[in-house]
C-alpha cells in the first residue's frame, strides 16, 4: 500500500505528472474499467487517494452517530463523485432527470468533482477552537492546501472553496424555506457565483443527499430541490419579479375559465387569498381547493385529498373556521392517524363577519404509502370534525392514540440535542423559528400549541425529518402582524419550545387538564 510509505507518498505528491493524472480519474466521466466500477474507489483502495490527500486519513472509517447517515465519511465521499459521475453519463435520467441534463451539459468538471470529493474532509479535523462543528468552513481550509498542490488554478480553488462552504445551503433552503417568498430566492441566489455555481452546487447536493442513505433523497425533497434551483435560475436572470406578477395575473385568469359554479363565491376566494398561495398553486389545484370551500357548508370542517404536488405524497386540504392554534388541533388529527406531515401552508380568507382556514398539508404513511392515507381518511375527517366542533381535545386525541398505552408509542432512538434559532431577514413579513430536536410522535403538535400558548400566529409551516432528528421550521408573527422582536420576546418563545420539546417522551401525558379546543 502507497500508504506505508511517508516518504514515498511525499515524493508523489511533490510530482506535478502525477497531480494531474489523478486529477483526471477523479474528473473522468467516460465509463473506465474498473473492479467495482468506481475510479476513485478503485484509487482509495489502493492507497493513493491518501497518498494524493493525506488530508483524507481522518474521515477514513469515520461514523456518523446517527440513524440518517449510513455510511462512513469516506465511503460517502467516493459513492457521491460515483453519483455525479452516474449522472453526466445518463445512466440515471429516469431517476434524476434535471440532474442528469445538467450534469451533462458540465463544461469545467474539475471544480465540481474534487468539491463533491472533498465535501465532508472537514469532519475529521477540529476548527480553531478544537470543536469538530462547522465542518464546510474547516473543509474549506482545507482544500485551499489540496487544491493548490493539485494544480488547480486560483479560480478554481475559489469555486471549490465556495461549493465545500455551501454544500449544506442548498438542502436546507429547499426543505426549511419558504420558496414563494422572493426574499428567500433573493438571498440565495446572492450566494451563487452565477448560474454555472447554481448549477454545480445543485448537482453537488443530489450527489450527497442521494448518497447519504438509501431512502434520503425522497419525491419530496428532490421536488423542493428543483424548484429551489428553477426559482433561482429565474432571478439570476433578472426576470423574476416581473414574471411573478404575471403568473399571478395569467393563474387567477384561467381559475375563472375552469370555473363552473357561481362567480362571485370564487371571486370573493381569489381576491382574498394571498400572492403566494398563487406562485404555489396551479390552476387545476386552486379550482379542486375552491370546491372543497364550497362544499363545506356549515361543516364545523371538511377534508378532502386533492391532487398533490409531489409525487408519492398525498395532499389534503383541510377547510374550517379559522382560529388561533388551528394548526395545533390538525397536526394533533393528522398524527392520531399516524400520519407524517411534510408542509403545511396555512391561508385564512374572510366569509362575512368569520374567517375560514384552507389549509393545505402534504402527509405520507411511512407504510402504506398514498393507498395508506386512503385507508385512514375516513377517519381522520371524523376526528377533525370532532376536535374542531369541540367534542374532543386534541390532547386527549393523541393521548389514547400514541400515548403511554398505545402500541404506537415512540421507540427508543439516540439522544439528539434540542435547538431553537430565530431569523428576521429571510422573510419580509414573518419571523422564521427553526426547531430542531428528537422526532417523536405529536411533535409538531407539541411545537405548534407551544407557539399559539405564547401569543405567536402561524403562517407556513415545513417539516424535514432526517433519521431520528428533525427541523421543523415556522414562520410566525404576533398577534399584531409585527415580527418577533429579539432580547427578551425571542429568549421566552425558545425556553417555551425548550421545555415542550424535552417535556418527555410523552407530553401529552403529563397534562392533567387538556384545554378546549376553543382555548388553542
């Protein structure tokens, strides 16, 4: 093995011929004869990706303590240039489409294949203060000594340097954010080099999240994925705004046109429903969501799955009266039904002196799939209908559900920290709260009764749960339309989740008195 030798090792990095020709395999895409099939597997089997990198030696065998990543650092490492390579040979065109057209059309591969190589390096070293968090910003140190040894030039070097700080940006942009809103688009399309980093840092990502564990890139999250890189591709040419707007008017135009029913009931929907519900609808979805709000009636709820968005996952619109900690009473049905939620999208419109909620929330069956959530349907629309009449509490709902003595109740799973952070730029109107925590059944419930408690209205919610953690975010504002002011309001909204969250395995046992549904 090269790598028994420090001397001879330092020898061949020192030589500029064999910098280039590993350069090269690393960067190959034309099919190679390889054991495996893989070049770079092939090259650290061997021992000369050490050799080449002896920056490599700590990530080599390295675990990840979690349940979302399977396997090792640098098995990683090389499945993901294996990836991108599968890709720009359209090997997986079916599977990836917009990744394979683009990963074809990769005109300057160095940059892109030695950051997706050297995207995780920084795993195995600690930063300045010995702490091994941050891992892109000591990645990125790194390779500014790799690359360089390498030969690649200084441009070069940048944009692997950006792309090893961003590799992580792009992901949780697309699961975390909201994507209609312009300020999110704007903000990180401002971190792009442009639409070829665009581009790359797209590919980079499916080449990592694909590889991180068999089942990580769901329909889900490669369907947020493209929209991330399509809205910014459109901004990065300057042309978004005004296409917005235009959507907006040409959407609204052809809900009218499929209309059947009387006019005025849609006109007063449409003029009162917001411009985002309209970049994140199409027509065909709007005329299914305007019928289900006529179909209501004097219903204390109605719930319908229409058409979805993403395929694999089933989308219900839930229409009801509106009021504060709605949320918390559907995620507290939607769980009972063991049901997982994805996104909820949370309109109000006005109908005379009331106002009615059209809540959208893409859920799945962990088992059953879309047939799943047929199954339990029927059942879930009468558990809302009884929890929004004011028959049954949501509490007392989970509690015989998922409680104590339910056969569903969690599993025992590693510890996972709880964080809370707050944002006030990345949206115009709204606060963002990211929760991050031990996923557990009724979690969100738990979050979203938390945040009415505390006086705090709900307008977006996203759920991502990566193996046994999950980042739940929300978009909230006060009572009186204001952001959440930091200092104080920020520190007693956080130790209110802080105390939810790690209330125990089973929150909703340890209430002695649940509230009424008109009190959440």
């Amino acid at each position: 093995m090269a790598t028994q030798d420090a001397g001879w090792c330092e020898r061949l990095r020192a030589t500029p011929e064999a910098a280039a020709l590993f350069v090269e395999l690393v960067c190959t895409v034309p099919e190679t004869r390889a054991r495996r099939g893989s070049v770079v597997g092939e090259l650290h089997d061997a021992g000369l990706l050490l050799a080449m990198v002896p920056e490599f030696l700590p990530v080599v065998g390295r675990v990840h303590h979690d349940v979302y990543h399977v396997y090792t650092v640098d098995v990683h490492s090389v499945a993901a240039v294996d990836r991108l390579r599968q890709l720009a040979r359209g090997e997986l065109a079916h599977e990836f489409p917009l990744a394979s057209r683009l990963a074809a059309e990769v005109a300057r591969p160095r940059p892109l294949f030695l950051a997706t190589l050297l995207h995780d390096i920084g795993k195995g070293w600690p930063g300045a203060n010995g702490s091994t968090k941050g891992h892109s910003l000591i990645g990125a140190e790194l390779c500014e000594a790799i690359l360089v040894r390498l030969g690649l030039s200084r441009e070069e070097v940048d944009e692997v340097r950006q792309l090893v700080i961003d590799h992580l940006l792009m992901y949780h942009v697309a699961t975390r954010r909201d994507l209609q809103d312009l300020t999110t688009i704007d903000e990180f399309a401002g971190r792009m080099r442009g639409r070829e980093g665009l581009r790359n840092l797209y590919l980079l990502t499916v080449a990592d999240v694909s590889t991180t564990s068999p089942a990580a890139m769901s329909s889900w999250k490669a369907r947020m994925l493209e929209e991330l890189y399509f809205a910014s591709e459109e901004h990065l040419t300057h042309r978004g705004a005004r296409l917005d707007a235009e959507r907006v008017a040409r959407v609204r135009a052809e809900v009218r046109a499929a209309w059947s029913g009387p006019s005025e009931p849609l006109d007063a929907l449409l003029d009162a429903l917001p411009e985002r519900y309209f970049l994140a609808s199409s027509p065909e979805s709007i005329v299914e969501h305007a019928r289900v709000v006529a179909a209501r009636g004097d219903q204390a709820s109605h719930v319908v799955r229409v058409s979805s968005r993403h395929p694999g996952v089933a989308e219900l619109c839930v229409v009801a009266a509106d009021r504060p900690g709605l949320l918390a009473g559907i995620a507290a049905v939607i769980t009972a039904n063991r049901l997982e939620v994805l996104t909820a999208e949370l309109y109000s419109h006005p109908v005379g002196a009331e106002r009615e909620a059209l809540d959208l929330f893409c859920v799945r069956d962990h088992e059953g799939g879309i047939e799943g959530v047929d199954r339990v349907l029927p059942r879930l629309v009468r558990d809302l209908a009884e929890v929004c009449s004011g028959l049954v509490a949501p509490a007392d709902l989970l509690k015989m559900r998922i409680g104590s003595t339910s056969p569903w109740r969690e599993r025992a799973s590693p510890a996972v920290p709880t964080e809370i952070f707050f944002d006030n730029r990345a949206s115009p109107r709204h606060t963002i709260v990211d929760v991050y925590a031990r996923d557990r059944p009724g979690l969100l419930y738990t979050l979203a009764d938390t945040l009415h408690a505390v006086g705090l209205f709900i307008a977006l919610s996203k759920i991502n749960t990566e193996g046994t953690r999950v980042a739940d975010v929300f978009y909230v504002r006060e009572v009186d339309g204001s952001k959440v002011a930091a200092g104080p309001r920020q520190d007693e909204i956080r130790e209110a989740l802080t105390r939810a969250v790690q209330a125990g395995g089973h929150p909703v046992d340890e209430r002695p008195e649940s509230k009424n549904p008109s009190q959440l």
